[in-house]
C-alpha cells in the first residue's frame, strides 16, 4: 500500500434506510466507501437500516439494489449475497440488539426511562423559558423500586436510555480534523423504543462493531451522533485503537447553493436513468463534487477512480450541483460508446416514446445501428435520441411538420426547391449518401443559384419535420427513396399548398 493507507484489512459500508430512492448524497457516499474499500483491496459490505417499518417498503429496498448495480457499485456481503456477518438487514437483528441492551442494563450504562413525551415536552418548554439547553434532565437514571413499580402499575412502556458519561469525546474526523465534543451537550439518548426496536445510534454503533467496519463515510449530518456512537463502542468493549476511523462528506447543495433534498427534482438517482444519463457520467460527475484525483482530469472510469480515490482529498467544503457539468460529463460518455453499446442504450427510450418496438424489429434495430454515427455528436443525454430520429422511426401517417418551422420555411418562395429537389431525387438510381448530395448540390446549388442554407433547409424540414437535424444526405439515404419523396410531395401539398 502507498504511504498513509491503513495498515488493517479495510472493510467499509454503505447502509442506507430505504425509504424512498437514492438520491446523490447517498450515492455519493456509497460511491467514496466502495472506492476506498477497492483501493486498498478492501471489502465494501452493504447493510440496509430498515427498522423503521413505517418508513421503509420491500419496494424501496429493492430500489436502492437496483440503483447501485445501475451505478455499477457490487458489494462482497449484503442482503442478497450474505456474508459471515449477517443478517444485513437490521429488521433480522432485532435478537442481537436485545442482547446488548440487556448487557448495558446488567452493566449500569443504560437504564429504563417511563417518561411520557407529554412530561419531556413540558420538561423542554421549562428549559427553555430558563435559558437553559433543551435536552434530557436525566430524572430516570436512579429510580426506585417503588417508583419503577409505580410507572409500571400505570401501564407505562419504558424505552431505554443510554447513561453518558462525563467527559469529554475527541473525533478524528478525516475530513474535518480533530472535533471534540462536550459530554455536558449530550443528554442520555434513547437506544431503543417501547416497542423493541432500536434506535439509529445503537443499530449502527452495534453493527459497525460485530461487522468489523474500519471506516464510516457518510454525511455530515450525521457527525453529532458520532460521539453517542463512539460511546456505545466502549461500553461494547472496544479499544481506541480498534474505534472505526471517520469520514464525514460535507452537504451536496442543490444549483441554487439551497439545502438537496429528496424532493428537489434532480435529487433522485432514479430521475439520472430516466432522463438519459449513463450511469458511467453520474459517477464520473458525483466523484467529483467534493473530492480531486490531485489534477485538472475530469474524465475518469470507474476503474480510474478507484485507482486515484484518497480519503484525504475529500474536501471540507460543500459541493453544488452542475448540471452543465454533468451534462458536458455525459455527452462526453457518450461519443466514447462504441455504436452497437450506445445502440442498445437508446432502445429504451426509443420504445418509451413508441418509435419501436419491445423488442425491435429486425428492420428497427438495422436502422437504429445505422443512424447511431448521424447522433451521437449530437447527444448530450440519451433521451435527445427520441426527438432527433423520430423522423426515421415513426409511422408515416403520424408523421408530421412542426408547425413553426413550417411556416419560416415551406413557403411559396422555397416551393421551386422543394419540387426540383423532389425531381432530381426520384431520378436517383443508386440511393446512398453520395449520390444524394451530389444531385442536390447540382440542381439546388448550381442550378437554381441557391445559397446551401436556403436549398437544403426546405428539403431538411419537409423530410425531418425540423429545421435542426441529423446529417441531411445521411438521414435521407437511411428514410429511404420512396419515403424521401412522399414526404416532400406532402409538403407541398399540406404545407405550401402547391
């Protein structure tokens, strides 16, 4: 391993609770730990925090394994391959959590707390009209038998609070430095609920533990709860030296510099695949906001990545989202597909927008194949596909002119164009690119004394419906002599009117 790389077999993790889909803080996150584990020859393990059951769904976890294959992220121990350490969902580990609880209690560092959330609000609102923080005042940690006997006689549940101790906790945080926090701001915690289930700073402190984790990267949202985590390690028995180390990525804002949410619209990871982009770009792209391989690339593979990934280069500043970037990023990606690849990417979006069939015909996927170097210059994201070859792929009798760019250019004026282009095309015998162009520039250039913009762009309308489109001469030898003209002859009867 290079300098300052660990010197223990580096196991990291990625466990989100699946109640919704991923979004690229998430993604993000996933992404530094598995490159990291990579790098080093690690191990990337994959834990869903599902506890919550009224948050999470059966649906929404199969999302997030759905998401990361997508992104091309694989996993050496989860839910669907298992591992040594499972179960990997945390609503299978309900009996381990009990376990330790119980040993807290039996060791005095957590203890039963039967305050009603009616007395902890009313005990908040006095905190506050004295000035004081608001936080737990601790008035169950030495209860009485008679009074535990009492609160259980009144048909009280009690959750389980763990006992802080004085002090103070010192976190190396790998991006933010040494972060030290005061016991005196940090009230006993609940870890687990009346109902059995634990709470997020036990499931994750108990579970890093017994999975041997070595590293935690994960949001900056989440370095307050590192301390009670830390806390829960050495009641677990864990050495400093064993503690994992801490990498807290800082907030991804949205292209306003405003808070990025599940419900900003490009937040999800599920909008990036539905909207064109490859899963090689939004990687690629997410890498980048907050992190640096140390030079000015920003065109990078997975692999690459993984080459160049140093926890120490992760930055401390928040990152905004650029969708000019990643678009830039994403047209790149794609000019770099070889033709057949990016062929089968467009199929989805072509059959979404019903130009073929599922699955395409024969003839379908031979023209798609065939029209792949006329757009992928032009791409930026696939979805741009649809609208460039929906003159190609659609049904003649749906074919239709937009109306703006009919009325600027199939006039009265451009009507001799169209018909000695419709003339010198069907005297066309060999239809091919060349033998197109040659007769066009002849009769509409040379021939009737028209500047190229004005022969052709009459022919590009009535033949593409736009005025903006693939290569003119390669898009009329792929639609083919028969349809090159109807459409030219309908353009002058609909459109013009000749």
């Amino acid at each position: 391993m290079a300098d300052g790389e660990p010197a223990r077999r580096v196991r990291t993790r990625f466990a989100p609770s699946p109640s919704g889909d991923l979004h690229v803080g998430n993604v993000r996150t996933a992404l530094y730990a598995w490159a990291w584990a990579r790098h080093t020859g690690g191990q990337f393990v994959l834990r869903i925090e599902d506890t919550d059951r009224t948050r999470v769904s059966e649906q929404a976890i199969g999302s997030v394994l759905t998401d990361l294959r997508w992104l091309g992220l694989d996993w050496d121990e989860g839910p669907d391959v298992g591992g040594p350490f499972g179960p990997y969902l945390q609503s299978e580990r309900l009996s381990i959590y009990h376990e330790w609880v119980r040993r807290f209690l039996a060791d005095g560092v957590a203890y039963h707390c039967y305050c009603t959330q009616e007395e902890l609000d009313a005990e908040r609102e006095e905190q506050r009209a004295k000035g004081l923080p608001a936080g737990y005042s601790g008035r169950c940690r030495q209860l009485t038998a008679a009074q535990v006997a009492a609160f259980e006689a009144e048909g009280r549940r009690p959750v389980v609070r763990f006992r802080m101790a004085p002090g103070r906790t010192v976190v190396h945080d790998t991006v933010r430095g040494e972060v030290v926090f005061d016991h005196a701001n940090i009230p006993d915690f609940v870890i687990m609920r009346a109902d059995g289930y634990p709470l997020y700073n036990l499931a994750a402190a108990v579970d890093d533990t017994l999975m041997q984790i070595t590293h935690i990267i994960r949001g900056d949202d989440l370095l307050a709860s590192t301390p009670r985590q830390i806390a829960i390690y050495k009641a677990m028995g864990v050495s400093d030296d064993d503690i994992p180390v801490f990498t807290h990525c800082p907030y991804i804002l949205a292209p306003d510099g405003k808070p990025l949410s599940k419900r900003y619209g490009s937040a999800a990871i599920s909008w990036y695949r539905d909207n064109g982009y490859l899963p090689e770009a939004v990687v690629n792209y997410l890498a980048l906001v907050g992190w640096s391989p140390g030079d000015d690339r920003e065109d990078l593979t997975l692999d690459q990545i993984v080459e160049l990934f140093d926890l120490r280069r992760v930055g401390a500043t928040a990152g905004r989202l650029d969708p000019r970037k990643l678009d830039a990023i994403n047209g790149d990606k794609i000019r770099s597909l070889a033709p057949d690849d990016l062929a089968s990417r467009l199929l989805p979006f072509l059959r979404a927008s019903g130009l073929v069939d599922d699955p395409p015909t024969t003839q379908q996927a031979r023209l798609l194949r065939a029209a792949v170097p006329l757009v992928r210059e032009r791409l930026v994201r696939l979805t741009d596909a649809a609208d460039m070859l929906a003159f190609l792929f659609i049904r003649e009798d749906l074919f239709r002119v937009d109306p703006e760019s009919a009325a600027r250019v199939l006039t009265q004026e451009t009507a001799p164009v169209l018909e000695a282009a419709e003339a010198a095309l069907a005297a066309v015998d060999s239809w091919d690119r060349g033998s197109i162009e040659q007769v066009l520039r002849r009769v509409l250039i040379e021939e009737l004394g028209r500047r190229p913009k004005h022969a052709f762009t009459p022919v590009r309308v009535a033949v593409t419906g736009h005025r903006v489109s693939p290569p003119l001469f390669e898009s009329l030898e792929l639609l083919g002599k028969e349809r090159t003209l109807a459409r030219i002859r309908r353009a002058l009867e609909r459109e013009v009117g000749v």
